[in-house]
C-alpha cells in the first residue's frame, strides 16, 4: 500500500466520523504531513459544521445523522500533531480528505 502526504498549503476537509455519522467538519490548511506528523490550521472565522444543539447521551447512541450547521470558528487553530507511523493515522476517526472541484 503505497501512503500519499499532502504538501503545504493544501487545502483539505477535516471532519469528525463516529459509529458511521459525520459529527462536524472544516476546511483547513496543511502545515506539514510527513510520517512522523500531521499539522493542521484553520483561522477564526473558518466555516465549520457542527450539531446545531448539544447532543444528549440519546443523541450519540442513535442512528440518525445529527443536524449540522454553519457556524465560524471562533479561534484560530492547529490541530495536536500525531505522532507515529503513518498507518496509525489512517485509523483515526478524524480524517483530512483533499478538497476537491466543488467540495
């Protein structure tokens, strides 16, 4: 299996998947990917997706997709970065995909 990074300044979706539902999402900016680590940043003000309301414990063991809404960030950020070999990255559920045509 052959492992592509990202260069700098590569626009790409950060989202957030759990039990199979996308819980939020942002666009963010690649800082460096290598296989020793992942940086990650969105400036405030960056669209985000995230639930319109806090979710009960109802809510995070249901089925349904939970409702998403447009909401700014409210600081600039830059994601931990993770340390290890790249296929222990693969496995997160919080995973950049590349921001394409339209996306």
């Amino acid at each position: 299996m052959t492992i592509s990074y990202w260069k700098p300044g590569t626009p790409v979706v950060y989202r957030g998947v759990w039990r199979r539902k996308l819980w939020w999402a942002t666009v963010v900016t690649v800082v460096q990917d290598d296989p020793e680590l992942t940086v990650l940043y969105w400036p405030a003000g960056t669209p985000e997706k995230l639930p319109a309301e806090r979710l009960s414990p109802r809510d995070l063991l249901s089925r349904e997709q939970v409702e998403l809404v447009d909401r700014p960030a409210s600081a600039a950020r830059v994601t931990p970065p993770r340390l290890g070999p790249a296929e222990s990255r693969m496995s997160s559920s919080c995973t950049p995909v590349e921001v394409r045509g339209d996306c």
